[in-house]
C-alpha cells in the first residue's frame, strides 16, 4: 500500500465540518458546533489529572474529562472521525482499536511453527513522547485537513506535558483522553511499519511475528537463538529510536525480554505456549490469593465478593481458550 493510501483521507476544512462529521440525528448540527465552541474556549476547566492513575514518579500523568463537555467531544471525534479509518491500521497493531484486545495481540504472537522465542520492548512514556506539533502533522499532512481544523483538532487531543499548572511546558497527547490511543498509533505508522518489515526479513524463514500493543511490542519467531533475537531487538530499537527525527519512540532497556515459550515467555499479562494462552504470573497468584481467602473464616458479604472474583478469573481463562 502507498503512503498516500495508508492514512484516513479526511478532508475537513472547518470548525463548522467538524461540527457535521460528529453531529447525529440525536445530536443535531447546532448543538455540535455549541458543544465546540464551549471546549474551545473552557477546555481548562474540563479536565483534570487523574491522581488514582497517574505516576508522577515516571512522569507519566493521567488526564480525565469525564462527565465533562470536553469528554463529550473526544469520545465523540473519537467515534464519528477516527474510528471509521481502523480497517486501514495493520492487522499486527492492537490496543484501543475495534475488536483488537490484547488476547488477540498475544494469540498473533504463537505462531505456526515450535521452538520459539520471544523479545518484548516497551517505549518509555509513549504518550508523552506525541506533541501537539505531530497531531496537527497527521491531520494536516496526511489526512488533507486545513491547517485551521488540523490545529483545532490537535489541541482538543493534547493537554501541557507534567502535571497540570505546569507553565511552559510542551503540549502532548492527554494520557487517558479517548483520542489518544488511535492518535498515537496513526502518528507513529510509519515507524510501526518500518520495524515489521525489518523484523520480517531479519527472521525470514522463522515464522515470524511482531504485534504493537499501545506502547508494548512483541516479537516472537522459531527456531531462532538468542543472539539473533538480541540483534534483531537491536535493530527495531535503532529505528524506533532514530527512523524518525521528528519522533523519537526511546525504549525502556529495563524491561527488555529475551526468552524462549519453554522458558515462562509472558508477554501482555499472558502466558504464551505451543498454541495455547494461559493466565500469566500475576493474574494466577490473584486467583490464588482468592482461592486461599476462601478458605478462611470470613463473612457472608466477603465470600459472595470473593465468589465473583473467582468466577471472573474462571471466565477470563475459558476466554483465552476461545477461538481468536
């Protein structure tokens, strides 16, 4: 496929066609361009940071805007403007897409042949790493909008970078906002692409496999010692590193995995094996500890908590034995 037939061709021109494409029989036209104009010009006040879920020790910060006018519009662009264009994102790309959940991703990772081996990688503060200027690039330059809706558009999605107050500081994708898993895979695509194809023909004849998850990737293939997979982790961290001057996606080299499927390979949470899933560690020692509570001499209304527990993780691995 082409570049130029690789992006959603959007095409809109205005604030007024934004307003159209998000608009609905149940959310009539003036009421869109209402709604725009309100987040246009309080969007402070309509979100806030999410101190349960953020990590200020990795600087990574969780925005909210739920319940707000400004939620309203990003699940809305989200919805009627981004969603649309998933069919043309790559089948190896999973995460905040339609009917892409991470049991597919980890499924995608078992392969056809034995004997295999996995490397995972995960990009450090990925979110983050997305600044407004990108955002506006991909309505902009890929997606044929005008610079005034691009511009528009770009700063719905992106809040300052830090906690909120910080002066002066760059804007990027709003970690937790409802546009910013499909945005930050649209505005990483041809970085996403170049490391397929280079772990492709570094692993041609090894059945291959890589899958992009958010900010987690996995590589498995047969067959295939360490060190070739150390050289192909090499090579995907090049490119994810340096392909894209305008876009460095740095890797964290503390959770880098080289390990085989006999060896406990775990990637998603999940335990990869010779075409099964299992639950991974953590789940498993959860299911464990709720086995153990109820052994105990507890409560009425704490064994019927623990008794839904326990029902859920039975549902969650009947879930992985399902067809994929």
């Amino acid at each position: 496929m082409s570049r130029e037939g690789r992006y959603p061709k959007l095409g809109i021109r205005s604030k007024n066609e934004i307003a159209k494409r998000i608009s609905s029989p149940r959310f009539p036209y003036r009421d869109a361009l209402s709604l725009l104009k309100d987040v246009s010009m309080n969007f402070d006040k309509y979100w806030h940071d999410n101190k349960k879920e953020s990590e200020p020790e990795k600087e990574k910060y969780v925005r909210s805007a739920a319940g707000t006018s400004l939620g309203l519009l990003l699940s809305l662009i989200n919805e009627k403007i981004l969603a649309p264009s998933d069919e043309l994102i790559p089948d190896f790309i999973y995460g905040g897409l339609e009917d892409r959940n991470h049991i597919q991703a980890a499924f995608k990772l078992l392969g056809k042949q034995k004997s295999r081996r996995l490397i995972s990688m995960d990009i450090v503060r990925f979110f983050e790493q997305i600044n407004e200027k990108r955002v506006f690039y991909f309505f902009y330059k890929k997606c044929h909008c005008s610079k005034d809706a691009a511009s528009l558009l770009a700063r719905l999605c992106c809040v300052p970078k830090g906690p909120k107050g910080s002066r002066g500081s760059e804007k990027v994708l709003g970690r937790g906002f409802a546009t910013s898993s499909r945005l930050s895979v649209w505005c990483n695509m041809d970085t996403f692409l170049r490391i397929k194809w280079k772990a492709a023909r570094l692993l041609e004849r090894h059945d291959p496999e890589l899958v992009v998850f958010v900010d987690d990737i996995g590589v498995s293939a047969s067959n295939v010692t360490e060190e070739r997979m150390d050289e192909v982790y090499k090579n995907l961290e090049s490119i994810l590193e340096h392909s894209d001057s305008n876009q460095a996606l740095p890797v964290n080299p503390k959770k880098k995995k080289n390990i085989t499927f006999a060896q406990g390979a775990e990637h998603l949470g999940l335990k990869l094996g010779r075409n099964k899933l299992t639950p991974g560690a953590k789940t498993s020692a959860k299911r464990d500890r709720v086995k153990n509570a109820l052994q105990k001499n507890i409560t009425t209304q704490e064994r019927k908590k623990l008794l839904s527990k326990k029902k859920a993780y039975y549902l969650y691995k009947k879930q992985l034995q399902a067809p994929h």
